[in-house]
C-alpha cells in the first residue's frame, strides 16, 4: 500500500498522461478500421463468391503474431506512434468486417424486397433497411475490436510509441513489479470501463422499434 | 391502362417461367393472378415492377414502355404489397406508412398528414402512428402494409398474396374491408394468390395461369360458370361450381322474410314464451323502427335469467350481419368459415328484412342436386 501511495506521488502526472495515449492510440486505430471494415463489409455482402475468399485473408492477417507486425512496420514507418496505430489497426479490422458481413448478409430478404418494391435506390436500401437491421452486430464487432485493441496497445510501446505499455517494459527490464502493476492495473481497468461504454452505445444505436422487439421475442 | 405484350421470362437452361402472356388491365380494375405453385403469376407480376426483368415481349403503364423508365422511380409509382408484410420493425408506423413520401422527398408536414389521413382509412386510433409494427397484430400489421402501398398515391398497386399469413378470420374481414376501400379509392390492381375462395370474392376479373401460360381469362362468374377446361374446374373445385349456381345471386332471394323479432325493452320471460311458441332458439333484437340492434339466444338467457329482467339488459350486440344486396356465395362462406348459425339480413337503413339460416342453405343445395338430376334425365 505504502509504495503505491509512493508511486503514485512521484509518478501520477506522468501515468495519467500514458493512460491518454494509451486509449487515443486504440481509439484512432479502431476508427480507421471502423471507416474501413464497415463499407467493406457491406461491399462484400454484394459479392458473396469473392467474400469468402477476402474473409480468409484477412483472418490469415489477424493470426500474425502481434509483436511481428508491429517489428514489420518499423522499417517502413519508422518508430513512433504512427507505426503502432497502423499496426493495431489491422486487428481490428477482422472483428468489424466479420460482424458487418454476417449482419448485412443476414437480414430478411422480404425487407430486402419490401424497400427495393418500394422503390429505394442501392444507397436507400442500405442507410434505411441494412444498416438498422445489422447495427446491434456491427457495434457488437467494434466493442469486441476495441477491448483487444487496449490490451494489444500494451505492446506498442515496444515500438515508442508510449501508452501504458512503456511502464510494464520498464518494469520487466528494471525488475520493478510495482511499475508492471501500474501498466498492467489501469489498462485493465480501461478495458472493463470502455466495454461497458460501449455496451450502452450498443444499446443506445439500436433502433427503438428493435429494442423493444427483442424484449417483447 | 396497363398492357402485356407476349411476355415471357426465360430463365437460363431454357427454362421458360412466363410464355408468352398477352393481357390488357382497364383503369380501377381489380386482377387477380392465380395458379398453382410455380405457375409463374408471382413472376409476372413483378415484372410489372422490374423486380424480374422481362426476356421478351413488352409491358406497358399507360402506353409508356415500362422498360425505358428508370426503375428505382418506376416502383415508387407502383404500390407493392408482399406477404410477409415487411413492415420495418425499427420505424414507427407513421414513419413506415410514409416511407415512399419520404423517398419522394415530400414535406415532413405532408408526410405527417398523410399518414394520419390513411389510417383513419382503416379505422385505426391515431394513436397507433407513433407506436411500432411489433405492437400490432398480424391483421393490423397487414392494414398499414397496404396504406403503405396507397401512401404516395399510385394509381397501380401490386400485391403478392398479402393476406396469406393471416388466419382464416381475420382474413375474410381484411379481404372485405379492402375491397371496399379499393372500389372507393378506384385503384388499379394487380394481386397474386392461390386461393380461390379470395379470387372470386376481390376479383373483378381472374386469370388462371399453368405452367407460365394463361389459361382462362374471366370474371369470377364467367369462370365459375363456364371453365375452360378440366385444369380450371378441378382448380376451382366441385363445391364452389355448386355455389354458383345462375339462377340465385343474392341472399334477399334465399332468405326466410319473417325472422322472429322482439324489442329491447320486453322482459325476457316474454321473450322465452316467443321462442317456445315459434320453436326457435334466437331471438333478434329490433327497435321500433325495426332498425336490427343485436340478438339473444337460449344460452344467454340460461347464463343471465336470474340476474336481469329486460331483453335490453343482455342483449348481444357485435352480430354479423350482410346487406340484402350481398351475393349469396359470400354469405354461404361466412357462414362455413364462421361457424355461424345465422345471419341477419339487412337493407340500406339497418333495417332488419330477414335471415339467412343454415336451413336455407340446405335448401340450395337440395335444389343444385336435385336440379342436376333432372338435367341428367333430360339429357338421357
């Protein structure tokens, strides 16, 4: 307890600081993969041949060992937080493509056919019947990428570029549990803490008139 | 209004779903397509819309080639209704009845008033516009997937067996309730089913098709009194040529004139006594100017003697009732398909005339069976 108190006195300015660059860094990542797993995913449902194919490479990607990606982008980015962000936001891709993909693919064709009767044009039918019908999945992907994100991002800091990470190698290096703990605790901590945030932006997205479908089912 | 030219549909191998249909659709008329399963009348109808693009031949609204529109507006022109009714479970019902408005780029305020405006079409409580499809039953979900289709006004509505998922009773109402709106409205309709019974009840005219091809173009009368061939008389069914028989058409020629009446305000001792001395066990219920109020029957009074005294204070009032106008066929099937003993017949005034009962239909029959056999023995 004594040290802790020590700890936090001598280095609470500066923890405070790397858990901010510790959850910017995993939130931009996740952003970019949301701007690019989203339309992606929606774009395979319309080529269900080639999807499969697309869907096995990218889950070839995710397998990489995580240290090795971001080792490989070293030499193209340099060091720094740009390297990390990148590489991290390559793991997050799979998670929101996948879910995308289901969701989409899985609405009701007789809607489908309801809104194109209608006469919805391409875009209509994906703002106003897709998108609602799949968003509780597609949030279910995000909240899922991002909780990996936060404990991947521990690694970033083997590249430079900071975060919460940096403590827990400076600890394994120097032999100082307590500064393995201060990484380790309050990434933990923020993990718990997003995924619940995201939890009620899952909630809040989903359409009222779902809501209140999947309570009444 | 709306016109085929030798359509057909050819599907790849060879496979021809529609062949060669030429049919020519009059402004408000109701059509009915019906056939067996896989006998393409779901294909041709959406053709209509460009949900299935035709391989040959031409479709024409109004002498515009349906091909040389853009799709995506040609539909927003068409209503379309579908079976599964394909309400948006995450929009409420104003914002589902308003979608193709909305689509249209209409006013919010339009949109607002138009929606309103349909469902008190449907008799449903305004309330109902901010409430979502879930909440509705399957009858009512049905009534909004069709004010859904009347929203922007099409002259044309496509319907794809819309009242199939429903239950037999709910149907009959909706299949009723429609028929009038659309006469009101004067729509052009295009409906697809497999059912009989709903064919010769909605249609103006029915055209039977087999295996891609029509087989029997007609009015319900027409078909019913004179199939083309073996295929339509077996589609139609032995009972229901039975049922049309041409020389009774409506139910104020079947019906007994003198129903046995009592008013609201005799006490039910009386109205035991009436039915005692006419042997029946129902009694309807006029006022004065023998408008029909609701009924009483044995059973009630048995439940409710000991605790009320005036007719008036048990009366039945949700009775089913028809006009004396109405087609004896369409009361013969609310009477089956309700299980009904019997129906009051009414004039334009509410005013009882008389009654249908399930003797009197044991009466046609007699007569179509009876009279069978004497044309036999004419004819040998």
């Amino acid at each position: 307890m004594q040290s802790i108190i020590e700890f936090l006195n001598e280095n609470g300015g500066e923890l405070l600081l790397k858990t901010w660059e510790h959850l910017y860094i995993s939130l931009i990542a996740v952003l970019l993969g949301i701007i690019v797993a989203v339309p992606l995913g929606i774009a395979l449902t319309r080529i269900p041949k080639m999807a499969e194919v697309i869907m096995r490479i990218v889950s070839t990607i995710q397998t990489f060992p995580s240290l090795a990606i971001l080792a490989f982008f070293v030499p193209i980015l340099g060091v720094g937080k740009v390297p990390a962000i990148v590489a991290l936001f390559f793991y997050s891709v799979l998670p929101i493509l996948r879910n995308t993909y289901t969701g989409v693919k899985d609405v009701d064709k007789s809607f489908l056919e309801a809104g194109r009767g209608m006469g919805m044009n391409s875009w209509e039918i994906i703002r106003h019947v897709e998108i609602p019908f799949a968003i509780p999945i597609i949030m279910a992907g995000i909240r899922l990428s991002t909780v990996y994100l936060i404990g991947w991002a521990t690694l970033a800091s083997f590249i430079g570029a900071g975060g919460l990470g940096s403590y827990i190698f400076d600890g394994l290096n120097l032999y100082l549990p307590e500064f393995i703990i201060a990484g380790a605790i309050p990434s933990m901590i923020m993990a718990v803490v997003v995924d619940q945030v995201f939890a009620r932006i899952e909630r809040w997205v989903t359409p009222k008139g779902m809501r209140m479908k999947q309570q009444a089912a | 209004m709306l016109k085929f030219e030798n359509v057909t549909k050819m599907y790849k191998k060879g496979v021809k779903a529609v062949n060669d249909i030429s049919l020519s659709v009059k402004e408000g008329e109701f059509i009915v397509f019906i056939g067996p399963s896989g006998c393409g009348k779901t294909t041709t109808m959406k053709m209509i819309n460009r949900l299935i693009e035709p391989t040959e031949g031409k479709i024409s609204i109004n002498g515009e080639n349906i091909l040389d529109k853009d799709p995506v507006k040609l539909r927003r022109e068409i209503g379309y209704v579908i079976q599964q009714i394909g309400l948006f479970p995450h929009m409420t019902i104003e914002e589902n009845i308003s979608l193709v408005p909305r689509l249209l780029k209409w006013s919010e305020a339009d949109r607002k008033n138009r929606a309103a405006e349909l469902l008190k079409l449907v008799h449903m409580d305004p309330s109902y516009l901010k409430r979502y499809p879930h909440e509705l039953s399957g009858g009512q979900q049905q009534r909004i997937g069709v004010l859904r289709a009347l929203a922007a006004e099409p002259p044309l509505i496509l319907m794809d067996e819309p009242f199939g998922a429903l239950d037999p009773i709910t149907r009959d109402g909706l299949q009723e309730e429609f028929k009038k709106l659309q006469k009101s409205l004067g729509k052009t309709i295009v409906f697809v089913t497999h059912d009989m019974d709903e064919a010769i009840k909605l249609a103006d005219r029915i055209v039977i098709l087999k295996d891609g091809a029509i087989v029997q173009v007609g009015t319900p009368d027409e078909i019913l009194r004179e199939p083309a061939n073996e295929f339509v008389e077996e589609f139609i069914g032995k009972d229901r040529l039975v049922q049309a028989k041409p020389n009774v058409q409506t139910v104020e020629q079947i019906m007994n004139a003198n129903p046995i009446t009592i008013t609201a305000d005799r006490p039910i001792k009386e109205a035991i006594q009436i039915m005692k001395h006419h042997r029946v066990d129902t009694l309807l219920v006029v006022d004065d100017s023998r408008v029909l109020k609701g009924y009483i029957d044995v059973e009630i009074i048995d439940h409710t003697f000991k605790k009320s005294t005036y007719v008036g204070d048990i009366i039945k009032s949700d009775i089913f009732k028809v006009k004396r106008d109405t087609l004896v066929r369409d009361t013969i099937h609310s009477i089956l398909k309700r299980g009904i003993k019997n129906v009051p017949i009414i004039n334009e005034k509410d005013q009882l005339v008389g009654i249908v009962t399930r003797a009197s239909l044991v009466d046609i029959v007699y007569d179509t069976i009876w009279g069978e056999e004497e044309s036999l023995a004419k004819t040998i």
